[in-house]
C-alpha cells in the first residue's frame, strides 16, 4: 500500500457535521468528500485532486446515467478531514496511523484543499480538523468511490 493523498467520495442526498451537539456543517444533496493526506503530498496534489473531484460526473441524467456533475446539479460539498483513511492493519488488530501525515502539515493541505474546492465551485461545508466530530449522511444509491492520488496521478 503506497502513499498517497487519499479522498472518499460519498453521492448524498444531505450530510451533516456536529460537534458537541452543534451543527458545523451541513449540505443537502452533493458530496461528502472524507480527505486524507501521508507523507509526499503536496499543494500541487491538492489542486489535481479538488479539479478530480469537481469534474467526476456521478450524478444521474434523466436516463438515470451517472453522467451529471456536481455543477450540473448545483450539489453542495462537505469536506472532512479524515486520517484513519491511512489507518494499517497488516500487523495486528489495533490500527497503525504512522502513514497518516502530521497534523500540523495535514491541517495546512487541507485548508489549502478546500480553498481549491472554493476557488473552482464557491463556498462549500467543512468540519473541523481534529475536532470530535459526528458525522451523518443520507448516501444515495448508495455511491461511494475512493480516489487515491497514486492511482490516478502515480503520485
């Protein structure tokens, strides 16, 4: 398993963020996107990875073909900071993190993140880094797709 800048894509129909019983975020239909960032990241990927994001089509057309995108729908995102993507079980029972970056770096990639988002589709949703967060999501279809950098870019 190489590193790479790791991105969840969940289709919704509504997510909602909540920390301490306090709504964060909330988007109705969109993406709930759950991002995480290793060793080797960098802004660059960060900018391939939001225009990735931004152009993927999974919304359905009056056919009920995955061929809308989320400008076409006028679809709202919720980004969410997510290291446990990196989490590694190979050796034992308890997850190991030692992929995921620090948080010091992965906090600045992924602000930096999201202002791409913003810069190619306006304001969006976020949670809050590091922050205990409860997660809701109506996931529709359900369509879930994982986007890993290495895969798509070799980096």
């Amino acid at each position: 398993m190489g590193d790479s800048m790791r991105i969840v894509v969940q289709n919704v129909v509504s997510a909602e963020v909540r920390i301490h019983d306090k709504t964060v975020g909330h988007i109705g239909r969109g993406f709930l996107l759950f991002v995480g960032f290793t060793q080797g990241d960098d802004e660059a990927l960060c900018r391939l990875m939001a225009e990735k994001v931004v152009g993927l089509r999974l919304f359905n057309d009056e056919r009920g073909l995955t061929n809308l995108s989320i400008d076409d729908i006028h679809g709202e995102i919720l980004s969410v900071s997510q290291f446990t993507l990196y989490g590694d079980v190979v050796k034992g029972r308890r997850p190991s993190f030692t992929h995921a970056l620090a948080p010091l770096e992965a906090t600045h990639l992924y602000d930096y993140f999201n202002e791409c988002l913003e810069t190619l589709r306006g304001p969006i949703q976020k949670g809050v880094f590091g922050g205990d967060m409860k997660v809701s999501l109506i996931n529709d279809g359900p369509f879930t797709l994982m986007l890993d950098s290495k895969e798509l870019y070799g980096k």
